[in-house]
C-alpha cells in the first residue's frame, strides 16, 4: 500500500491511558481492525470512478439481504456488516481480498479518524447550542426557553441559520492528526478522543506528511 494514502476500518474499543517513552501518561482510544479486507477495486472503464472497498466485521449470511450475499459471493469473500470506500490510491499494491491489518500504519504517525458522534435526540438551545438560561427565581416565566427568534413588521420573518431547539448528535465527523501512540497485533492505540459510542465503526486514514 501507498506510503502517501493507507485507509483502514475498525471498531471503537475505549479509552485507556498509556505511559510515554519519557513517562508522561497518554490518553489514549483503542481502535481494533481485526478482519479488515478488500472487497472490491473499482475502476474508470468499469465503474466511471476509481476507488477502492473495504469491508469489515464478519457476520452471518442470514443477517444479510440477498443482494449483499450475491455481492460478497462474487468476489469469493464472507459476507461482511460494513462495505466503505477510500478513493483512489488508497488501494496501490492491494488485491482483491486482501487482509489489511495494523501493521500499515507505524508509532508517529498522523491519523484522521471518520465516525458517527453519540446520538443525544432532541434537545435545547442551552444544552445544543450553549446558550444562557433566564433569571432562574420565581416568576420569571423564562427559563430555558428559546426566547425571541425574529422582529416585527420588519423583515418580518425568521433569518435562516437561527439556533433553534432540535437533534443533537448522530453526525458524521472527522477528527484530524491523532497520533499513533503504539501498535500491536490487529489493535491501534491513538492519542486522544475518536468520535461515537464504543463499538462504533471508523474509518481511519493516514494524514500526508
């Protein structure tokens, strides 16, 4: 795989803490990437794109719709929970069926990591978008609430981008430039928060130099 682009997928394990090589302790999140493989390379001629499909995390055919079997089953591999693209050049030197393991990456080396943040479901302005509350004493009728959001006559209407109540959470975010602290077999351990829950899937690339 390419020195400049190498992708791989894992499981969110946790947060642990580690000490450094001059004895500071390190706050770190595993990351397993055990059963990461190429499922498929697509190509210009073929597909109009070029890219690489990774999948991830082995499952049962009877939990799979019949088109993903039919997928899997003609490129000779196990059906898989998840199926994620890197685009091209992250696939250089990798065949179809090919299993990616931790050793791609090295101790030092920067990361960006893809996952889906902790879902929070509906909440308010204080709580969603920071806000500050009302006079918390009695008889002031305005606590947490929203507040005024517009004017009169004029414009007479809501301006677009207001910070209003609504879903918190369930989004897709990228942290960038988490170090590689250490690496053992099929587990990475980096340096500081990944986004999402523990168990949650991520995407991790390897941030150019």
């Amino acid at each position: 795989m390419s020195q400049e682009k190498k992708g791989i997928l894992g499981k969110k394990v946790g947060m642990t803490q580690l000490f450094g090589k001059a004895g500071e302790l390190l706050p770190v999140t595993v990351i397993d990437v055990t059963g990461c493989c190429v499922v498929q390379k697509k190509s210009r001629e073929k597909e109009g794109y070029e890219a690489v499909q990774l999948g991830f995390q082995e499952i049962s055919e009877k939990r799979a719709s019949k088109p993903l079997k039919g997928h899997f089953k003609k490129h000779g591999l196990s059906v898989m929970r998840y199926l994620r693209e890197f685009p091209a050049g992250f696939g250089e030197g990798l065949k179809e069926g090919d299993s990616i393991k931790s050793d791609i990456f090295k101790e030092g080396d920067l990361i960006a990591v893809t996952g889906v943040t902790k879902g929070k479901g509906f909440q308010g302005v204080i709580k969603r978008h920071g806000k500050s509350g009302g006079p918390a004493s009695h008889g002031s009728r305005f606590h947490r609430t929203t507040g005024s959001i517009g004017q009169r006559t004029s414009p007479g209407e809501v301006f677009k981008n207001m910070k209003l109540p609504g879903h918190l959470g369930d989004e897709t975010v990228t942290v960038k430039n988490l170090q590689v602290v250490e690496v053992r077999e099929n587990l990475l351990f980096l340096k500081g928060a990944v986004p999402g829950a523990n168990n949650n899937l991520v995407m991790l690339r390897k941030v150019a130099s």
